[in-house]
C-alpha cells in the first residue's frame, strides 16, 4: 500500500527481541493522520533513514536514551515535507530533516528538526546520508577524536557504510593512507576504486589479521571502530603508539553476538557513556611541559598547597626490597632511596 | 657499605622476573668510579626513586621502552650532585635530576638531565616525587586527560601513593569533590585528614564495589587509572556520562597477576602505546557544530570530492526487513528508505 493523503501508515514495535529481530519485532498499523495545532506542523515523510543504532533502541533496557516504547512508532531519521504550518517558522512545501519515524505523517513543533533543506536539492535523502547524522558522524570522529595527520594510516571497518565510506573519503583527502574492511569482493572493490581506499580488506578472509596486517605494514594511527568483535581482535596489535580510536558503533555485538569476555562492557560503556579513555607515559611531555610543570608547582610547594608524603628507604642495598613492597602496595607515599 | 668516594655501588638486573620478585632478580656489585671525557661529568647519588614502571622495565619483552639489559644497573630517576664536570652547562655542586638509575656513580652528557635544581632547596628529594615524574603525571593526566571541571568527582586509586596524593590535592584545589582508594586504614584516613580527600575507600573492604558507589552517589566524572584489576571493575559502572580516564598505570597487573579476560591486552595497549579511545555520540554535537558541517560538507558534494553509495529501500513496509538485512552486513551503502 502506497502513501496516501488519508491515512498514516505506522510501523509500531511489537515486542523487545532478545537476539535478531523476528517477524514479531514490528508490526504495521493504520491510524488517521493528526492535526497541527499553534506552533506546530504536520510533516509527511519523503525518506526514512535505517542505521545500526536503532537495534540498540528497541532494547528493552535503557541504552543512551530510553528503550522505544512497545506500541509506538518506530524511532528514525526522516527527511519530510511541511504540509501544513501553524508554526511562524515554516510553511507548506518547507523540506526538513527531522525525527517522524517509521511512519507516513508526524506532527512537530520545530524543536526536533536538524535544518531546512532547499527543497529543489537534487538528492533530499543525502540529508540522512552524507549530509545528515552519518555524515556528521564520520566528521566529527574523524577530525576531532582521530586527529588526522597527513600520511598517517587510517582504518574503518564498515568501509562502504554510511558512516565507513564519508570518513575515508574525508581521511584521504586529508592525505592519510585509507585501508578499509568490508565484507565481500564486490564491497572491497568499490571502495578502491570509487570512494578512493588505499586498500581493502575482506573482514571473510579466512585470516583477518594477516591479511590486515599485510594492507597496515606500518601500522594504524586511526581506527574508526563501529563494530568491535574479530574486526578490533584483528586492529588491536597493529595500532601504532599514539593511535586514535573513535568509538561510534558495535555493530557486531548489537544482536547479542561476538565476545563474551571482560573487553565488552568496556567498549560498550566507552560508547554509550562516551568515555574518553587514554593512556599516556610521561616522559613524551617532557620537552613541550616539563619546565612550566615545574615553575608551577614550586610555586604551590612555596605557598603550603601541597603537602608531600614521602616514605624513605635508608640505603641502596634496599632498593630492591623496596621496590617488592612497592608492587605489594606496602608503601606509603611517594618512595626515595637515600643513597647518600 | 655506605657510599664511597672510592668505589661505585651498582645494583645490576640479574635476571628477568616472570612474576614476583625475587631474591635472585637483582644483584650488587662493586665497579670503579668511572672518568668523564670531555663533554660529560660525574654524578654522585644523593636519592633514587623507585617506581612501579620498573617493574615493566625489568621483563623479557619489549614494553614501552627496550627492556633493561641483564648485568646493566637497573634504571631510575635520581637526585646526583654534579662531583666534575667537563660539558660547560655543568660546575661541581650543581644539583640536577637526572637518569642514574640504581648505583652511586654515572657519566652524563646532560641529555639525560631533566632539570638542575637549586642546590640549598629543602627537601631535594621531591625532584623525584612531587616536583618529577609522579608530579608531572598526576598533572598531565589530570589537567590535560582529565579535563577537570569543578563540582565533578575524581576518583583515584593508590590515593596516597606518589602520584595520587598530587592528583587528589590538584584536583581538590580545582574545586572537584576527590574520592581516593587506598589499601587500609592508615593510609584511608591520611587521606582524608591529610591530603583533602572527601573520601577514601579501602580497597581491601569486603564489598568494594558497593563502598566505592555510596562513597560516589553522583558518579564518577574523572578515573585516574593507575592499577587496573579488581578496582577497575567497581569503578567502571559508576563512571558518568563523558568520564575521562587517563591511564597511567596498571600496577595491579604487573607481576602477572589480575584479570586474564579480554580487558587487559586493552589496557595494556592503551597504557604503552599511549592510546586515545573515545565513545561519541553525534547528537551530543549537533547544538555546536552540525550548521557548520552541513556547510562545509554541502561545499564538497557541489566539488564533486565526495562519493556517495545509496541503498534504496523501495516502500515502508519493507522497513524492518531492511533493518535486518543492515544489521547482518547485507546493505551496500548508506541505507534509506523510500517512503513517498
């Protein structure tokens, strides 16, 4: 049944799953078309986008916003056309992106629309692509968490993905090395020779981390993690000191799938609570900060600021005593040598 | 055998430990106090800081630097007065803290020297402490991971250890409510009375994890990670949204003992590889930054620098059934669905 001008079409989820979606996760219901009240509009939709994160919503527990109500329209990505404003700030025929879900007609009221797009844009549903959260995506981990730095080597799994195919594409015009990973021959190609990938690398290859290994001979600086299980196994020892690591999607565990170790719940709170984790050795800040640390805290020492506990070992001959008692926890404060 | 002026005591690695310690890990040895060439001077040990990275430092394998060499004097920072001195930066009487490591004697050409210090300050020894490396660690970490915002709580284990007595104090300092772990009663309440803490947990209580969280109602906000382990896992589910945790140490790891999941060659990649690993989520960013990006990205689409793979959905109904297809890697490109 196609859209109409008399019915809303809605796709409401049925039941919580636990593992894949079944036939029973949604079903498709008929309800009449709602009426804009002041300040709000009625949108139709034109497109529908379909990303990863919606299984992650359909959970019956929360994940970073609450769980989908069961008996609502399903959440989603849309672009829409205003058929009717009472809303000061748009008017018929206005071509928006907003959030109406998995369903014909949706009211709002303006505060859930991203941008107004020109509605004579030759490609409207690039607002849910390229133009919208997934590319929006691959931007903001590329450059604000990646980092990129020219003739560096990145690496995203998911290479002809929504969010895969826009943040290689902006790292090799950035002019890193772009290695991809993508299931298939037919995906691999195309992103060598249409999105431009260095190289691409079959995550089916019977050895994944060889055949990664063989297109990252100097390692990876940024990997654009959006699925984590075998494909991170196979990353994981080929990052270079100071590689970057935006975190974005799980994909390979969304459907209860993949590891079952203590790695997981790290990577999925890293996602969902967007921690920033890093590691660091001190020594690599020495010339840059060193000098200015110094100046610093001796001028908090001077004034009383801090106080320093120290826990003294009275000879060299004890050091490697102290240093057992030190892996043991059994000191307390800051431990010196006398050796003088 | 207390100092010479005769003879140079060094502290020789003489065998790599594969867990704890042992009495056969190191040994002392007696050797001539050596001579400078020009260019280089002689420096006397006055202290010698022993830390937890030497434990790393000492096995087989390579970690973040090449491993100490059997029969080498073990490595670590020190406190030398300059005894002669042939490079021209240096005159006998200089104080400096430099890379002696576990002997009384060394040559230096002042590459190694990290800074020279006033020789009549009070207490030389916190050039190994409060004013070097542990210091400067707690503040890199703190101020430039950490991203400390006041009324925030920070949590670190070893809270009075070398660098978490520094960590907690600049942390309280910047208006953070500051929760320490430490291991006993002692050292709980030095924390508390002592270095400011708000609160310190002792990580040998029965029920850590439940301590931690009444000791932490409003979540944590910045995790100082310097041992890993069993303290890892009572903090991670408290951590807030947008935590940060500079990663510094795993000390509880390094005798080879802890977790044997799928966490730790994280951990440990992060530590020395010096990681960057960070969750997003890209609404978080759209009040900031989408106008921007939508501009920006519109320009290279109107260029022609950007490629863009569709996979069309052809009709609504067909919505779920292309949920299922994405999330089992089937769709080959940004997937949208046409509903009008």
């Amino acid at each position: 049944m196609p859209q109409t001008t008399t019915t809303n079409r809605r796709i409401v989820l049925a039941e919580h799953p636990t593992g894949e979606l079944t036939a029973k996760t949604f079903r498709m219901e008929q309800a009449e078309i709602p009426q804009p009240v002041a300040g709000q509009m009625l949108l139709r939709t034109l497109w529908l986008s379909l990303d990863p994160y919606m299984r992650v919503r359909i959970n019956a527990g929360p994940s970073y916003r609450d769980p989908v109500a069961l008996g609502s329209a399903m959440v989603g990505g849309t672009i829409s056309q205003v058929v009717e404003s009472r809303h000061p700030g748009y008017q018929a025929g206005d071509l928006v992106i907003g959030y109406s879900g998995w369903q014909d007609y949706a009211l709002s009221d303006g505060n859930n629309i991203d941008i107004k797009l020109d509605p004579a844009m030759a490609h409207p549903s690039w607002g849910l692509g390229v133009l919208g959260m997934p590319g929006f995506t691959a931007w903001h981990g590329l450059v604000n968490i990646g980092e990129p730095k020219a003739g560096e080597t990145f690496v995203t799994a998911a290479a002809t993905g929504a969010v895969g195919q826009i943040a290689g594409q902006l790292a090799k015009a950035r002019g890193l090395r772009t290695v991809g990973i993508a299931g298939g021959a037919d995906k691999c190609r195309y992103a060598v020779e249409a999105l431009g990938f260095d190289a691409c690398v079959d995550h089916r290859a019977a050895d994944l981390p060889g055949e990664l290994q063989k297109a990252c001979l100097g390692g990876i600086d940024i990997y654009f993690e959006n699925v984590g299980g075998a494909v991170f196994d196979a990353v994981l020892p080929l990052l270079n000191p100071h590689a970057r690591m935006p975190v974005c999607g799980l994909i390979a565990h969304y459907n209860g799938g993949g590891a079952s170790g203590d790695r997981l719940p790290l990577m999925f709170a890293t996602l969902l609570k967007r921690l920033k984790m890093q590691g660091f050795i001190i020594y690599d800040h020495y010339p840059s900060h060193y000098a200015d640390f110094f100046q610093a805290m001796s001028g908090l020492l001077a004034q009383g600021a801090i106080q320093v506990r120290e826990d003294v070992i009275g000879s060299l001959e004890e050091a490697p005593e102290g240093l057992v008692s030190l892996l043991a926890g059994r000191n307390f404060g800051k431990v010196v040598v006398k050796v003088a």
